[in-house]
C-alpha cells in the first residue's frame, strides 16, 4: 500500500498517509494534510499496538456510528483525532508539528463522511497485516 486517502466531504480536503516502512515495533510514515487552503506534512511512527488500536476505533466509530480514534505516538503532542457524530459526519482534527528550528505547526480540522471510512480502513488494515512480518 503506497499512499491512504481520507478525503473531506466536499473533496477539497484530504489527509494522506504514504510511504509505508516497516519498523521493528510498529511503523514509519508521512502524513500529509490539506485543509482549508493550509498544507503541511511530516514524517510519524506509530508502535504497532498503536496502530492496531487506531484500527480497531475507526472500525468500532463505524460500526456504531459513535466514539473517537486517534493517531497518536505516546503522550507527543503533534496528533490525528478522528471523532463521528450519530448522523455519520466524521470530524478529522489535528496538530503536526515540525520540531527542527525554526518550529512549525499546522493545527487543522476538516469533515469527512462514514462512507469514506471502510476503505480507510481497509487499506490500514492491509498495511497492519504487515507489521512484524
């Protein structure tokens, strides 16, 4: 799997993840964001219990239309919040932060759809079928 989209609503927003290498413990990534106009992208690992669990909460957000998911490395604070709603909008909220001097934030939000979720997280699914492999 070389690149995961999660497209907004109306389509002119997007969080991507591509370039996929597995890790000793779980996996490296870039994440790449556009939200209203705003861009940004950065490199990010998670440990594979982190990203099953991240799995596993996108799946259950979708399931039963409730609950949140987040991408998240520990207590860092540069995150991925995804959190649906009882009608099925999901809002897709976070920070990225680029730690190198001089430092860079992108602090983003933006609505997807429950529709867009199954193939998200399919395509998740498939990259952590190949964690510690």
């Amino acid at each position: 799997m070389n690149e995961i989209i999660l497209p907004s609503s109306d389509g002119s927003d997007y969080l991507k993840l591509t370039s996929f290498r597995p890790e000793p413990n779980g996996v490296s990534f870039e994440i790449q964001v556009s939200s209203r106009n705003f861009s940004g992208q950065t490199s990010y690992a998670l440990e594979a219990i982190e990203f099953r669990s991240l799995i596993d909460n996108l799946q259950h957000m979708y399931d039963t239309l409730s609950g949140m998911a987040e991408m998240r490395l520990h207590m860092e604070e540069d995150h991925i919040n995804f959190k649906i709603n009882p009608s099925g909008q999901v809002l897709v909220s976070g920070v990225l932060i680029h730690y190198k001097e001089p430092l860079h934030n992108l602090k983003f939000g933006f609505y997807s759809d429950q529709t867009c979720l199954p193939s998200f997280i399919q395509a998740l699914s498939h990259v952590g079928n190949t964690i510690g492999k």
